[in-house]
C-alpha cells in the first residue's frame, strides 16, 4: 500500500465519509492511473438515490 492510499484511508475515517463519498474520492485522487470503469459504474449508479446522488455531486462540485 503507498502511502498516499495510507494517508487517504485515514483520511476517510477522519472525516467519516460515506461509501459513495469514498467511491468519488478514489476516482478523482492525483494517481497516475485513472479509475477503474467498474468504479465509475458504481458512482454512476449511486446517482440514481437522492442521497447518494446529493453526496456525490458535493464531492464533484
């Protein structure tokens, strides 16, 4: 594990975000790789509950 993925953990837990906090977190990180299309599926697919739409579309704006 590197540890930039070490300091977002921990990072998660400080700040008790929620899955789908979690999800758009790791597809916008500074990696040098991009997110996964299973991951983008996922956020896609949170969007359709009220609230997990609201939460992603804060972490996006």
């Amino acid at each position: 594990m590197t540890t930039s993925a070490l300091r977002r953990q921990v990072k998660n837990l400080v700040h008790n975000y929620s899955d789908a906090e979690i999800k758009v977190r790791e597809a916008t990180s500074n990696d040098p790789w991009g997110p996964s299309s299973s991951l983008m599926s996922e956020i896609a697919e949170l969007t359709f509950s009220v609230v997990a739409f609201s939460e992603v579309m804060a972490m996006v704006w």
